[in-house]
C-alpha cells in the first residue's frame, strides 16, 4: 500500500491543531500564574513597626481573639514565647484554664512564620488531631484574614488561590513561571517562594509547619529547599502535650518525658540547639507539666506558673462562705443565683478586700467581677479548681495517708435515720460549735455508740457578725449573748445533746470558759470549753498551781470551779474524725450522715487534707494542705470526737456505761 502525500490542507490541520494545543497549555500555565501585588509604603511601615513586638502584631492581626486588655501574666508569656523565638531557649508556661493559651500558641505560630523568623516550625500537642488543629488554623488565617492579606500579600495572594485544594497548590506558578513552592495536608504546611519587585525573597519564603501528636514519629525531620538545603527543625511549640489520662499516668507521664528531652529536643540535629516554648496546665502533681516546671528536676527549661487568683480574699472564710452557702443553696432549690448576686453586690467592698486575680477582665457573661467569676468557679468544679485555674492540684491516692473526697462522705449516708433521730445504739451525743466573729456559730451534733461509731445528727449555722471596730468588751458581750440564743435552740433539738463542746476562739481570758460555766442556768446544757493546738505546740501541761486530768491526746486544765477548759492535739483528733468517713456507715470507728443531701458539710470536712503523718525524734509529726474556703464543720467534728472520748468513748471503744438519752420534739433546721 503506498503512501499518500500530505495535500496542503492536511499540513495546515496538522499546524492549526498544534496551535491550538499550544494555546490550551499555554492558557492553562497562565491559569495557574499567581501574581500579588505588595502593599503600599505605609501599610510597610506599620508591618515593619509592628513585627517589632508581637504583643502589638497579634493584637493588630488577632482582632476578636483579644479584644480585652492582657494581664501581667498574658504579657509575661508573651514576653517568654517571643524570647524563645528571637533568641531560643526552653521555656515551660502554665496558665489557668481558660486563660487563651492556645490561642496564643497559634498566633505566635502566625507570628514567628510570616515574619521569617522561624523557617521550620513543629507544632507536638497531646494527640495528632490537636496538633492538625493548629496547622489547619494557620491555613485557615492566612487564606481568610483580611488583615494578613493587607500586611503579607505575598502570602495570603497564594494561599487564597489554591481554594485549600492541595492539588492546586501543588500545579501554582508564580509570575516568571517557576512553581511557587506552597503546599497544604493535614499535618503539613509551607509557604509560598516568591520575589520581591526588586528580585530579593521575602523572610517568610518556604518556611515550614509541622503538626505532630507527641506519642506519633517526630524523629529525625528533615526538609529539601528548592535551592537543595537541607532544612530541620528550629523551632518546636508543645501544645499542652499530656491528656488527663497521661497525667495520671506516672508511666505515661515517663515515656513523655523522655520523648520530650530525647526525641523533640533532638530534632534540630547534632550541631544545633532547639527552641521550644510549652504552654501546659498541671493536671496532678508530678505529672508531665509539674517535671517541666519544676527548676530542679529541669533547669534546663525556664517555668512560669500562672493563677486565676493570686492572693485570696480577707473574708474568704467569712462573707464568701455564706455567700458559697447562699449559691448552693438557691441551685439546689431551684431559686437560681439571684439571692446570691445580691449578697455579693451588698458586700462587694468587704468581700474584695485583699483579693488579687491575675486577669480583671475574665468576667463570665452575668457576673459582676473576676473575684466573683473565681469564686463561682470554685463552687462550680470543686477540687478540679485547683488544677483547672490554680495550677495547684491536691494530692490523693498513693501520695496521702488517706482519700477523702466530698464524694465519699456524702456517700456515707444513711437513709433510714432522718435528720435528728438519735439512733438506738447511741451511748453520747455531743454537740460542738465552731466560733467565727465574722459571720456565724457551726455547730454538728453528734452521736457515738460502742466501738466509736458515729452519726451526725444534726448541722447547722446560728449567724452573727461581730464589728470589726468592737472592742474586746464588746465583741465577748457579743459572742456570749449568741451563745446564750444558739444554746437554747440547740437544747430543744430532738436530738438534745449530753455534752456541749464549745471552741475557746484563741485564749482562756475571753468570754466562752465564763459561758460554760453558766451554761446550765442559761440553756440547761452542760458545757466545756475547749483550745485546739497543733503538734508543734500540743504538751499535757499547765500551770503548776492548776488542776489537770489527762485524758487522750487532751487534758482538762481547773484553775478554779469556775474557770475550765481542755486544751487537745487538734491533729490527732481531726485524723480520727476524717478517718470516720473512710469507713462503712455501721462499722466500728466509722461515722454517717442522716437522709438528705450535704454537699456544703462534705466540702467543709475534706478541705483540710492529710499530706504526711509520720514519728520523728518521738514525735508525731502531721502535715495539712488546706484549701481556701471554710472547714468550719471540719473543726466541729473533730471537737465532737474529742468531746466522746471525755465521755468515755475513744479509739479505744467506750469505758463507760449507756447513759440514758432524752428525746423531744423539734424542727430540724437543715443547711442554710
């Protein structure tokens, strides 16, 4: 078969099909030609005046982000982040929850890449998706924020062409038609190689964010430039990098230790030394945050913690006790928070007195200061306060001598007693009243039978508030006169107790040892007056001219018929009674509480826990962590079991015989 020759018109198809061919290439290359345009000569300056400090960059570019002043703890994180970016070093960070840590990590991360200061960023958070989080923020920002795009056109211009697909970002030209280097995944982000009119590269060209979870492969990372240099990491910011099942973990919290100071640390290679900045919140002593900001264990990281309230309040046991009560209270009845806002707002000056917080503007949406936002939040999580806001977790579990929780004590109830029914096995009730001038009288009475077990019968506040301008005559006619009252409503309980502890508030020469004594006469109750004192200062002695009884870890001191009182080891007592609640309602040494609801008793027995109890010299030595807030009903307890064993009923079951209860009808009044 013989070829046919090529008339003219197939060679002119031929050529107008190869035309056309160029075209559509050449159509679809300039398609994918991105060009910016650079900002004018003052948005350059305010760039260049701005990049200078990044609390004013991220206050500028961050707009709704931070709209409410920075705290001196804001400023000083700022300060601590943009050192380590600048200058490098290890810094450890703990804020409050809630204190926009994150949010500060990311804009930093904005900062530190548009700015050229960092050309390979990893971002290491507890978990891979938090990290993708950061990365997915930065690519969000930096296609959709209109203030960027005004500053760094030679970023955002590319970003915002790919329309976040990675497949244009992949085929993206600049303008003399070499690719232009930017590319998006999940974990991976790299901006734009691009020129400046005057043929130079921007600060900003290839640089690198990496997202990574802590526990995935972050070893041995490593970049190709187009220029064919080799990239590593210089820069690592960990996110918070424990989740709360890690913290409580001490293994977990081992292997993050090591993959910190080994693997993250080492990313930067043999010759160069990393910066890396942990923003983090303590979730247990001990865990991964505490090592980090612990200078001894690390003193190769720098640590600042930070806490929603730096100094409490004067009347944090005073007014702002009665104002937990009243918050509770109106929750719990349905009532709401009015009552309690009120309260506040007639008290404000007092109850703020001595207060500081670190943030002022942390307001919740309602609420009238940041005291009150603390406060409320205090009341609101409990024991997770700590750890959440204060970066001071309390210690349980193997660390402390024994758990105690107001979960556990309010699981101690019993609810085939009510409020007031003296058991049948009762052998003592005793009654024991807590003095605070400032708001009220606590008072728990309590029932003891064989073996030392107990029940609370009864709880409950008689309040008062004595002037802070009274003089001692007037502040003992006043507390005496309260005493009197308090007595004849405790006298016509059901439960009427056979002894009346009363707390001395401080020395023999105030009014309560003259209260006792007449106590009888007044309300018919007999009556005793008594002075805790710690370990440290606790001796079963007196003067040598006084009469003393010793009984146990207490001795009762008679200077005459009218002038007795005891003096007690307040922490060999406040262990007996605290350990009552470690026990099964029934069992011997155990102690219970009548049908209801008590969550306000609860948070008041546990808030003083024990840390460490142990013999030194021949000494038994106790150590407390006490929490802010009242333990009013702590201390009535512990005086209650201190009472019992005067009784005869002690840890070592009871020495004397059943002594004969009388019962009578009353209105029980329960928690106010």
């Amino acid at each position: 078969m013989s070829k046919r020759e090529l008339s003219d018109t197939d060679r002119a198809a031929v050529t107008q099909s190869v035309k056309h061919a160029r075209l559509i290439e050449a159509s679809r290359r300039l398609a994918r030609i991105v060009k910016h345009v650079d900002p004018d000569p003052d948005a350059k300056r305010l760039r260049t005046r701005l990049e200078k400090s990044m609390t004013q960059w991220i206050k500028r570019h961050g707009g709704p982000a931070f709209d409410q002043p920075f705290s001196n703890d804001h400023l000083k994180v700022i300060a601590k982040i943009e050192q380590a970016i600048n200058g490098g070093g290890l810094f450890a960070l703990a804020m409050p929850r809630g204190h926009g840590k994150s949010t500060l990590l990311k804009w930093a991360t904005l900062y530190c890449l548009l700015t050229g200061r960092r050309r390979y960023v990893v971002i290491v958070a507890a978990t891979s998706e938090m990290a993708q989080a950061v990365v997915e923020f930065v690519r969000q920002q930096i296609q959709e924020s209109d203030s960027l795009h005004e500053h760094y056109p030679h970023v955002t211009t590319y970003a915002r062409a790919t329309d976040g697909k990675a497949i244009k970002a992949r085929f993206q030209l600049r303008a003399d038609g070499k690719t232009s280097g930017i590319q998006w995944s999940k974990t991976t982000l790299v901006l734009p190689e691009v020129l400046r009119p005057d043929g130079e590269a921007y600060p900003s060209n290839g640089a690198i964010l990496e997202g990574h979870g802590l526990t995935g492969a972050i070893r041995g990372k490593w970049k190709d430039t187009k220029t064919g240099k080799v990239l590593r990491p210089d820069f690592v910011l960990l996110d918070d990098p424990q989740t709360r099942e890690s913290a409580e973990s001490e293994s977990q919290c081992n292997m993050r230790e090591r993959i910190i100071t080994g693997d993250v640390l080492g990313l930067a290679g043999p010759r160069k030394k990393i910066a890396a900045v942990m923003p983090c919140t303590i979730v247990q002593p001990g865990d991964l945050a505490a090592r980090f900001l612990d200078h001894n264990k690390h003193p190769e990281w720098s640590g600042e913690t930070c806490r929603l309230v730096e100094v409490w309040p004067n009347e944090q046991d005073g007014l702002w006790q009665e104002y937990a009560h009243i918050y509770r209270d109106g929750i719990a009845q349905g009532r709401g928070t009015v009552a309690a806002y009120d309260f506040y707002r007639s008290n404000r000056a007092a109850m703020d007195a001595g207060a500081v917080v670190s943030w002022e503007q942390r307001i919740r949406d309602g609420e009238i200061s940041a005291l009150q936002t603390a406060e409320n939040l205090m009341i609101e999580t409990g024991e997770q306060f700590w750890a959440e806001y204060q970066n001071e977790p309390k210690k349980h579990g193997a660390g402390s001598v024994y758990v105690l929780t107001p979960e556990i004590v309010q699981s101690r109830t019993n609810n085939d007693i009510s409020p007031g029914q003296v058991p049948d096995w009762a052998q003592v009730i005793i009654a024991a009243t807590d003095i605070n001038p400032s708001y009220a009288l606590s008072t728990a009475v309590v029932a003891f039978g064989a073996n030392q077990t107990a029940a609370v019968l009864w709880y409950g506040l008689h309040k008062m508030a004595v002037p802070k301008e009274a003089t001692v005559i007037e502040r003992r006619r006043i507390i005496y006169e309260h005493l009197a009252s308090h007595g004849g409503d405790v006298a016509r309980l059901a439960c009427r107790p056979t002894s009346w502890i009363i707390d001395g508030g401080g020395s023999p020469e105030g009014c309560v040892i003259q209260f006792a004594y007449n106590a009888p006469k007044i309300c018919g109750l007999t009556a005793q007056c008594s002075f805790g004192r710690g370990w440290k200062t606790y001796r079963p002695t007196a003067k040598a001219t006084y009469k003393v009884r010793v009984g146990e870890q207490l001795h009762q001191v008679s200077e005459r018929r009218d002038r007795q009182w005891i003096v007690y080891n307040a922490d060999y007592w406040r262990e007996v009674a605290q350990r009552g609640w470690t026990g099964a309602p029934g069992a011997p040494g155990s102690c219970s509480l009548p049908r209801g609801s008590h969550p306000d008793f609860a948070a008041q027995v546990t808030r003083e826990q024990l840390s460490g109890k142990d013999d030194i010299g021949g000494r038994m030595v106790w150590v407390w962590n006490t929490a802010p807030g009242p333990h009013d009903y702590g201390d009535c307890m512990h005086m209650a079991y201190m009472g019992a064993s005067i009784s005869g009923i002690g840890t070592g079951a009871i020495t004397q015989p059943r002594r004969y209860i009388e019962q009578r009808r009353c209105k029980v009044e329960r928690e106010r």
